[in-house]
C-alpha cells in the first residue's frame, strides 16, 4: 500500500531536500514548484499530507489552501504550511483560517518534520484499513441478507406443502390422536411461515427495499378485517374496537394490515386473559390518525427500554414462539410511512401501544 505525500514550494532545492528526508518504501514525495501544479497533482493521486509553501510567486500557500478546501475531493487533506516570515499572529490566524493543522517556520528541524509527517501518514494508513475493513463488512451483510432472502423465498414452498397436508389429515382422519397431531403440524408450519415472513421483512428493510404502495385507506374497515380474522382465531378473546372522526388517510394497506395485526396479535397473546383488548381509531385530528391497541397486563420496566430492537426473544421469556421482529418490524414500518410508534405500559393501566400517523 503506498501512501502519497504532497510537497509544495517554487525553490528546487527546498523540494529535493524534503523528497530526501521523507522518501522511503511505501511513502512517495509528489512534488509541485507551483499552486497549479499542485492542483493536477491532488486531481490524479491520494495524499495523506501537503506540506505547502506560503510565499510562492503567482499563487501564495493561502490561495492554494483554499482551493484545496473548495473541493469535494481534497477538503479533508491534511495541510501543513511551510514559511520562512517571522512569527507573526496575523500570518497564523490567516493560515489556520485557510485550513492548516499546523505551522512549521524555515528552517525546519528534520526531527520535528519527520515526526509530523509520520503521524499524518499513520492516520491516513488507519483510514484506509478501517475503510477496507469497511467494505468487507457491508459485502457480508449484503451476501448475509441475499442469503436470508434466497432461504426465506426457498422455504415458503416446502412450508405451504407441509400446511396443506396438515389440513387434509385432518380432513380425511377421523382418528382423535391423527386430528391432534395434524394440528399441531400445522400449527407449528404456519409459526415457522410467520418467522420466515419476518426475516424477509427484515432483509428487505436491511437492504433499503422497503417502498411503499400508498393508496387511500380506510383504517376503520382495516382494522375491523384484521380483527375478525384474530378473533376467529382466538374465538374465546374479545377485542373491543372504537372509531371515530375522519380516519381516511394515504397508507401502504399490506404493511399497516401486517401492523395491526402483530400488535392485536401480541395484545391477545401476551394481554390478561379475562379482559378484552381495546383498539381505538381516532381521526379527529385534521393533520393525522391514532390508532391505540391496549390490553390488561404489563411488560416489565426492563424491557421497555428496548421493545422495538431486532431478534428480542419477545414479551414473555417463558412462551419463545417468535424471533423477537414482530416490533422491530412495525417501528419500521411506521418509520416509512413517516409516523411514530411508542408503548406504555404499567401494572395498574396495562399496556398501550401508540400509532401517529400523518395524513
């Protein structure tokens, strides 16, 4: 890896001398006898350090510095000026005003310059790793999320065959232990699907692939559908659902349904059992809609603080029936839509979870 160290003076001689205290393998001198020759220099090469003149015909080292930070390319190369003036504030000032790191006064000690230069180019040798370093990690969360996404798509196939026999013993079986073992298969499939669903949400959020299809949406008819389809489910459980004001607003429907339907679906799982859920729509608010799902119980204080980070084992550590997305995923979804997403939870009110959505 060589590493590249601009050097800026019209004296030859200066320019010979600093090539011959600095050169070695794996450090190259680039020299410029002018600020334009400079500036080609910069347009073609990586440096880690430019040691600039200050008192240069044409172009002095304030000019050249200051063309240096102007551009994308070069702002954040390190410039050191080189001047032979006397120690004048008002010449500091304008130097650490164009953007020097340092000042070095003629004639300079080679310790010193040796010691300057070899931190700058350490710091840039650091840069570069760490950039390396950098690239390698996202090619493997990329080839990590490809994997997932190819392994979720793969597994759905196999996983409906599995429902599908699952339900078809049931069907053609009148024997109770045939009947409860089918039922548990399919049980177990359709959990293992809603995972598999989960990770490539997951994937697709990670790769930056979640766009939204936003229709006009009525959030009171949606969440009656969801709901039906959860009681249905849980015909024992009741979930109470109020609505009110103008709750018609622009929405991904597939997103928010998958939304409404993990916070439901957590309010009845994890909510008291003998109290029904509650589900309030409000659109009285002109400039957007909330929705509240709440239920009787409460989530530990402990895990509040991080309800919606990825791969949680859930809300009860002794019922692991999910991979701990199911929040992660609705913060998200909310996020896209431009909305907030909070929960609250105690003993002696239960627990509510706050959707605010903008129209």
């Amino acid at each position: 890896m060589n590493i590249n160290v601009l050097v800026v003076d019209d004296i030859s001689q200066n320019l010979v001398a600093i090539d011959a205290l600095l050169a070695r393998p794996g450090l190259t001198v680039l020299q410029a006898s002018s600020g334009t020759e400079a500036l080609e220099l910069l347009l073609t090469h990586e440096v880690a350090l430019a040691l600039i003149d200050v008192q240069m015909p044409g172009m002095d080292g304030f000019e050249l510095a200051g063309l240096i930070r102007g551009s994308d390319r070069t702002r954040n190369v390190p410039l050191i000026f080189l001047t032979a003036a006397s120690r004048e504030p008002q010449t500091s000032f304008r130097g650490y005003e164009a953007g020097a790191v340092d000042f070095l006064y003629k004639p300079i000690d080679r310790h010193v310059l040796l010691s300057k230069v070899n931190v700058f180019v350490e710091l840039h040798t650091q840069r570069q790793q760490l950039a390396t370093q950098l690239e390698a990690l996202q090619q493997a969360l990329h080839m990590n999320d490809l994997f997932t996404a190819v392994l979720g798509h793969d597994l759905r196939n196999p996983l409906s065959a599995v429902v599908s026999g699952a339900v078809l013993l049931q069907r053609v079986s009148e024997d109770g232990s045939v009947q409860s073992v089918a039922q548990r298969i399919e049980a177990a499939a359709t959990r293992m699907n809603r995972m598999v669903s989960q990770l490539l949400d997951v994937a697709r959020i990670r790769a930056d692939g979640l766009v939204l299809a936003r229709s006009e949406t009525d959030y009171g008819q949606l969440c009656h559908t969801i709901v039906d389809e959860l009681v249905s489910a849980n015909p024992e459980r009741q979930v109470d659902i109020q609505v009110q004001g103008n709750v018609r607003g622009p929405a991904d429907v597939d997103r928010l349904s998958q939304v409404i339907s993990n916070l439901v679906g957590n309010a009845l799982k994890h909510g008291a059992p003998d109290a029904p859920v509650r589900l309030d729509v409000d659109g009285t608010d002109p400039a957007r809609i909330v929705v509240q799902v709440a239920n009787r119980g409460a989530i530990p204080p402990d895990r509040m603080s991080h309800l919606f980070e990825p791969f949680r084992a859930g809300l009860n550590e002794a019922r692991r029936e999910g991979l701990g997305l199911g929040l992660y995923i609705v913060k998200r979804f909310i996020d896209a839509h431009g909305g907030e997403v909070s929960a609250r939870s105690d003993a002696e009110t239960g627990t509510v979870f706050e959707l605010v959505l903008p129209r």
